[in-house]
C-alpha cells in the first residue's frame, strides 16, 4: 500500500478494528526540506531537538527554513552513544517552556525516540525530519526506551510529520542504511513469529496488516541493490517502507507487525551490553542477524519427528540463577516481569502437541537460516561479524532468556519449553 492510502486508514478492516493513523503529513523525496516551512506554519515557539552529528546532517537546513520560530534548541553531544533514558527525557522536558508550541526533531531512532516521549509527556505534537534510513519506529506508537535499566517500549506520540529528504538519507552512514535494511527484512521473523502467537494463544491477528508489511519486507529485498549502492531512489524507496510498517503498528495500537524474537534478541544484546559495559551492534543490524538465529530455532524444531515424550517441566531456582547470572543488575526487573505475566506456570507444550501439524506449516512458512544469510549479504550484511563480537555462550543465553525481557509469545517461548529444561 502507498504512504497516502496508509494515512487514510482502514475502517471497516476484515479483522473488525478500525485502523487509523494521525501522521497529518509524510513528505519522503528530493529537497523535502522546502516542506519545512508550510507545514509549520502556525507555529511560533518551537523546540528543535538534535545531536552533535544529526544537527551536522541536516540541522542548520532545518534552522534555515524554521529561522526565529526556533525558541530554544537542545543539542546532545554527538561523540558517545545517546541513550534514551531517564535523563535525555528530562532535559528535553526542561527545555518545554508555557509557549512551546512544537517540537522538531532531527534525528533518526534514539532522537525520535526521546521526542515520541516528551511529546506524549508533555501534550505537544511533534515533528521528526529524518537523517537515515535506519529503523521503522517514525511513525509507530512505540517509544524504546531504556529505563530503570530495562529496555521497554512505552505507547506514546506518533509525529504530526515525517520529513525525510534522500539527499540526506543517501549520505547517512552506510552501517545506519544497512541497519534499515536489516530492521525490514527482519520482518520475515516476527510476522512468522504473530502467526505463530495466533495459533498457540488465539491472540489477536489482522491479516491485512500482517499482508501490507510482507509487501513492504518483499519490495525492500527487490531494492537490495540499490540500496547498497545508495541510490537516494532505493533509499527513498526504503524510508517509505520503513514508515510504512509504522503506520501498520499505528494500526494495530503496538509493535507486533514489526517486532518479534528477532528484537528481543537484539534487546537482550543491547540490556546486556549496557549492564556489562560490552559492545553491542547497532539495533537494524542486530535485528537482522538475530532474525537469523530465529531461523535456526525454527529449523531445529521442525526436525523433531513428534513431540512424543514432551512434558513442560520448571525449575524456578534454576531459573532464578540464570536470570541473575545473565542479567546482573536489572534481574530483579526481569524477574518482576515474568512474575507478573505467569507465563512459566502455564504448560504450553499440551498445546504444541494438540496443534503441531498448523504449527509445523507456520514455522517451515519463512526463510531459512541460509536464505536470510544470503539477503543479509546482499547489502554487506556478514553474519560472521555478530557470531565473533557476542560468541556461542551469549548467542545461547539469549536464545533462552531474552524472551523474558518482554511480554510477547514467540518462537523464542516454543524453544525454551522443548529445549530449554534438556
């Protein structure tokens, strides 16, 4: 579906929930810039918020088009990683004075992030002008964040505008187009991993969405070329399936067309990286490799010839070791989670048993290991280069226990009751 279609929303939808979208204006191509001004007419105390290298990329076009309107600006030191926590939120809330009208952000994920935030916390709209093609949180409901130590994703603002100039996008760093890339073919993994949710849960599943993001995850894999080339058609071409799958968990109200065990799998490596001061790759790049790890638990389940001899077993003092073990410093918040949801209590494999032939034909219905390796390597993607920076031992514990980090049933969830108490 086109960005315009998408805005307009679905009601009625087949799934009986109306779907609406309140992005008042999404303007993606050459010289988008020249928007700035007509779109934000009316506003006159303007919040512009940045960092260091993002203001390089497009802030002072930004200023130059905004001018006197701009009533304070707050930009972040650009020579460390900007984290969305506590402290970048409250100092762009005290930026927010009586006559703050708008806020502006330019930036990509973690600047759209914040800005999702404090537009929410503060009962302002804001903008967002885009400087990579990098993730497809622009237009979603969701804001990651990380806080008390714990990544979560809390409902907030959807921006009133997106503007996304391909001059810009094309020139982003190349790892940060990759990261796009990976963030959308990631897709394969989580959409497997809804169908998957609807079968063994009956949760809620709308199969227009989930078909309008597999168009977007398919025309991105024919832009591969392209975009590893950085064509700003291609780049272009892939913001708009970026904001698109945006607008489709607008749609739904969360993250679900766009976020399964391939981004708790990247969470879990940022949580953890961040707990034990350990690098981490960057989210879309993650994304796409962790989406492969996925293939392989999905591989590596539908070898078993039945579930004869199955039976869901716990140990809770085991568990609680490797939580703490794993997780150091936020454990205790990962183990209030899990508390809360009562997931370990309930026997799911008497569910696997009774439902494995529809569960063998969702799992054997998306790529495999091999397939995603070969579309990853299409835009310089190695997956070589996640194996080296984490190793196995890591690899496998965040098979096991990053689902814990979320509230989310996945293939993550069927791995660990087959595999996880051998």
């Amino acid at each position: 579906m086109q960005i315009k279609e998408l805005l307009k929303g679905i009601d009625p939808c087949a799934c009986g929930k109306p779907h609406v979208c309140p992005i008042e204006h999404v303007i993606i191509g050459e010289d988008a810039f020249a928007s700035l001004s007509r779109i934000t007419e009316g506003y006159r105390h303007i919040l512009l918020v940045a960092d260091e290298n993002t203001y390089a990329a497009a802030g002072e076009r930004v200023m130059l088009r905004l001018g006197k309107r701009i009533e304070n600006a707050l930009i972040f030191p650009g020579d460390s990683i900007l984290i969305p926590n506590e402290k970048a939120i409250d100092a762009i809330l005290s930026q927010v004075t009586e006559k703050t009208d708008l806020i502006v952000g330019v930036g990509s994920g973690v600047i759209n992030d914040l800005c999702k935030i404090t537009s929410f916390q503060s009962g302002l709209r804001y903008d967002i002008v885009a400087t990579a093609p990098s993730m497809d949180g622009y237009a979603s409901v969701g804001s990651a964040l990380i806080l008390d130590g714990m990544k979560v994703t809390k409902n907030a603002s959807v921006p009133r505008a997106i503007i996304a100039d391909t001059s810009v996008l094309a020139n982003a760093p190349i790892e940060m187009i990759r990261a796009g890339y990976g963030d959308i073919i990631g897709k394969y993994a989580c959409l497997n991993d809804w169908r998957l949710a609807a079968c063994v849960l009956d949760e809620y599943i709308c199969p227009t969405v989930l078909g309008a993001t597999m168009e977007e995850v398919e025309k991105t894999v024919r832009l591969a070329d392209g975009i590893r080339a950085c064509d700003p058609d291609a780049i272009g071409a892939l913001m708009e399936a970026l904001v698109a799958v945006g607008i489709l968990m607008a749609y739904v109200g969360n993250s679900r067309p766009a976020s399964g065990s391939e981004h708790h799998l990247s969470h879990y490596f940022e949580i953890v990286g961040i707990e034990r001061n350990e690098e981490y790759l960057p989210h879309g790049i993650d994304v796409c490799f962790s989406a492969i790890e996925t293939a392989c638990l999905r591989e590596k389940l539908l070898a078993l010839p039945s579930l004869d001899g199955f039976t869901y077993s716990f140990d809770k003092e085991k568990y609680e070791a490797e939580i703490r073990r794993i997780y150091g410093g936020v454990a205790d918040e990962v183990l209030a989670l899990q508390k809360k949801l009562g997931w370990y209590e309930l026997d799911r494999v008497r569910v696997y048993r009774e439902k494995w032939d529809e569960i063998k034909k969702i799992l054997a219905d998306a790529p495999t290991a091999d397939e995603m390796e070969a579309l990853a390597s299409r835009v310089g993607l190695n997956k070589r280069e996640f194996d080296g920076l984490y190793g196995q031992k890591k690899i496998e514990d965040a098979r096991l226990y990053a689902k814990d980090l979320k509230d989310r049933y996945t293939v993550l969830w069927m791995y660990y009751d087959l595999f996880g108490q051998k």
